[in-house]
C-alpha cells in the first residue's frame, strides 16, 4: 500500500509545505510530467517517514539511502496516482473523511491553539485527506484480483510447497526463578546456583512439574512448568538455542533470561510435515490472492511510470536513479 501521513500533525506538516505559493523560486525536487516537487515538500516528507518509522526519529546511517528512495518514489507515484484518479473520476469518500474531521476535532478540541489552526489548514488537510480517499479508492480498483480456478491454486501450491509446511513443534517444560532486571549481580548469581541446585534434584529423579509448582514464577507453574507444544520463533533465542540441543526428556543448564534464570526441559517433538492441500485450500487462495494482487498494483505502478516523463533534478535526495523511458499511456 502507498504509505501516507497518518497523524495530523504529519498531514500539516505536508500540507505547510506545499500549500503555501513561495514568494521566491524554490529548488526543485523533481518533476512528474508537468508538474514540480520542490525540495521543500519532499523534506517535509522525509521528515515524516523518519518520524512515523524510527524510535529515535532519525534513520540510522545505513538506511538513510533505502529511505531517501523511498520517499522519492511514494511522492512520485502520489502524483500520478491522484492525477490516474482524477482520469478515472474516483470520487473521494466523503462520509469517511466528514467522520476523520469530526475526530481531529474530539482530539484536539480542548486545545485553545485548534480555532487558530483549523482555520488556517482545514482546507489543506480537507484537500490531504480527499486525495488520499481517491488514491485509497483507486488502489482497491487495481488489486481487485479474480480468483483463481482450482488448476492454478494447486499449481500455487506445488510451486510453493514449503510455504504449507506445519512446521517442527516442541513440547516444553519451565522453571522459572525470577530476577528483576535491575537487581545487582549477586541477585543473579543467588538465582543461578538455586537453579542448578534444582537440577540436580531433577537428575537425581525429583518430579519436574512438582519443583516447578514450588519454585517457578512463570505462567505456566500450576501446570507443572508445561508451556505446550510451540514452533519456533515463540521463545527468545537463548531458549531457542538450549532447546534445539535437547533430545526429548533432556534437561538444560540454567539459562539466563530477562525474567531470570530458567531451567528447561524437552518432553517431546513433532517433526515437520508437509500439509495437504485439502487442509491449506483457504490458506493457499490467501496466499494467492496476496501475490496477484501485489503484482498487479506493482504492474499498475511500473506503467504509470513508464507513460510519463518523470525527472529527478536533485539526486542527493534520490540517490541511484534509475527511472524507465516514458512508453504508451497506462490503462
């Protein structure tokens, strides 16, 4: 999907930007048959994507390039896809932006500055969120995909077999003694040699689920430390790591982890096994449906491009074009 502001405070951003006619010629981002991006609209909205995305709102050093692309290319598109709408008389939903303006308005009511503003940016965002709608709208026209007859599913299946794999699953037992995070290293240090002590009770031939009941602090304590069967991916690496080395009934060394410290314990496996596609038939049709119809919006977008003369002026702030040769007119 065309990623958007989705705050108000990202929209005003945007919308600051290129609502207001410069007083003197700006510099130039790009221009996507006639019409211009300037520098500062494409800031405005580097700006945004760094705030929506990253914790710090900075992108780190390494992502920086990814990112500068890929705001390039979404205000690209923005453009040819509001200009393909308009082509196509898209109309925008009016009663789902009358509802977005009566939100803005529960949000931001109270504030004594929101008269002040919404009167100088509700046009601007009024005309935000309805080229949005008709982006939306359009979007929902081009991924709109047939479904498929029931050759093509089972081709889909065949060629992407491991996609329908139930994967390994691990029937797992925990205990948990507990260590706040913040506690000093002797906390720690305390819990790992009571964990140890437990496991050497439990090699000497004490009961697991009775230790656990007594001793752990995790969840699942009252079932005798048993967490159920989980795949991988449910348990954090070091888990991870200690149970991939154990055999059914094998038992770890104390482990640190972010609750404390655990001792673990493998009860069984199931192995991987390939699902029939009598089982996976919704879930292949899913997976089908997804594809198509991200080919076919990728299709859509590449056409766009290529029917129009697009120009990026300042490569700083798009770094490596690579535009196609403008072609025939998209449907």
């Amino acid at each position: 999907m065309l990623r958007t502001p989705s705050s108000i405070a990202a929209i005003l951003l945007f919308s600051a930007a290129v609502a207001q006619p410069p007083q003197t010629p700006q510099p130039v981002f790009a221009t996507v048959g006639t019409t211009i991006i300037s520098a500062a609209e494409y800031d405005a909205a580097y700006a945004v994507a760094q705030r929506n995305r990253f914790y710090h709102r900075k992108a780190p050093a390494a992502e920086v390039q990814a990112l500068k692309r890929e705001v390039g290319d979404q205000l690209i598109n923005r453009i040819l896809l509001a200009e393909e709408a308009t082509r196509r008389n898209i109309a925008p939903d009016h009663k789902r932006i009358e509802s977005q303006l009566q939100g803005y308005e529960r949000r931001y009511g109270a504030s004594p500055q929101w008269p002040r503003m919404k009167a100088e940016m509700l046009p601007a965002l009024t005309a935000e969120l309805e080229q949005r709608s008709r982006i939306e709208r359009l979007e929902a026209q081009v991924r709109e995909v047939a479904l498929p007859d029931e050759a093509v599913l089972r081709a889909f299946y065949d060629e992407n077999r491991e996609k329908f794999m139930e994967p390994e699953r691990v029937k797992v037992s925990v205990i948990l003694l507990k260590v706040d995070p913040s506690s000093p290293k002797a906390a720690w240090e305390q819990a790992r040699e009571e964990a140890a002590a437990i496991r050497g009770r439990l090699a000497r031939g004490a009961d697991f689920a009775e230790l656990a009941r007594l001793h752990s602090a995790d969840g699942s304590a009252e079932k005798g430390g048993d967490m159920g069967y989980l795949h991988r991916g449910m348990l954090p690496k070091p888990v991870q790591d200690a149970v991939d080395k154990l055999a059914p009934g094998g038992l770890s060394e104390p482990i640190t982890v972010l609750e404390g410290i655990a001792l673990l314990r493998v009860d069984d496996r199931k192995a991987a096994r390939q699902r029939d596609f009598d089982d996976v038939r919704e879930r292949a049709e899913q997976l089908w449906r997804r594809e198509a119809s991200d080919a076919a919006w990728d299709d859509f977008l590449a056409r766009l491009r290529s029917a129009t003369a697009v120009q990026v002026v300042d490569s700083t702030r798009y770094p490596h074009e690579r535009l196609p040769a403008p072609a025939g007119q998209a449907d």
